[in-house]
C-alpha cells in the first residue's frame, strides 16, 4: 500500500470519526462523552465545530481518534467470544468507565 493511500483512508477515517463524535455529541451529550472516553470540554468543542472546520481537521494526515486498548484486561473483554459475552461488555463499559477521559491540553 502507498503511503498516498494509507494518508487517504487516515483522512477518511477522521472525516467519519469526526462526524459521528459531533452527531453523538449533539443528539446525547452525556452518552457520548463515556462512550468516546472524552471530557465535556472537548464535547463542547466538538457540538461547536462548523461544517468547514470539521473538514479541516479531518484532513489531517494524523489519526483524530484512538483506541482505549492500553489496558490488556479490557481489549480481553471486548474481544472475548465467550458464551456469555453480554458480561464482558459490561464489564468492560465499567472498566472504562473508571479511565480518566481526554482533556485539551
């Protein structure tokens, strides 16, 4: 794979990423807040960003958002294909839940 086509699906992954995180953030605040790991100030941000400066920043050529897979007994939860999978989830969220969140820096 190019580095030009590697850039591309960056640049498409954060225009997709970009544009759920706001809808979230619009429709349901508090939920989108725990479910995407980031602090009612980003939150803000994001419910204020314009069409064209959502575009902006999703064209970067760096991801916008990344993973919460630092912790190896959550990526095991979330991946598990037990029986009884609904528990791991939960506990996952839970698990999450007690992260600190992202802050602007």
């Amino acid at each position: 794979m190019k580095s030009t086509d590697t850039y591309n699906d960056i640049k498409e992954v954060n225009l997709a990423y970009m544009m759920l995180a706001q809808n979230m953030v619009r429709s349901d605040k508090e939920a989108a807040i725990f479910r995407l790991g980031i602090s009612e100030e980003i939150a803000d941000i994001l419910a204020r960003l314009t069409p064209g400066q959502v575009l902006k920043m999703a064209s970067s050529e760096m991801l916008l958002c990344s993973f919460r897979f630092e912790d190896s007994l959550l990526l095991d939860l979330l991946a598990n294909h037990e029986r009884d999978r609904g528990v791991g989830h939960v506990h996952a969220a839970i698990l999450a839940a007690g992260r600190p969140v992202e802050a602007v820096a």
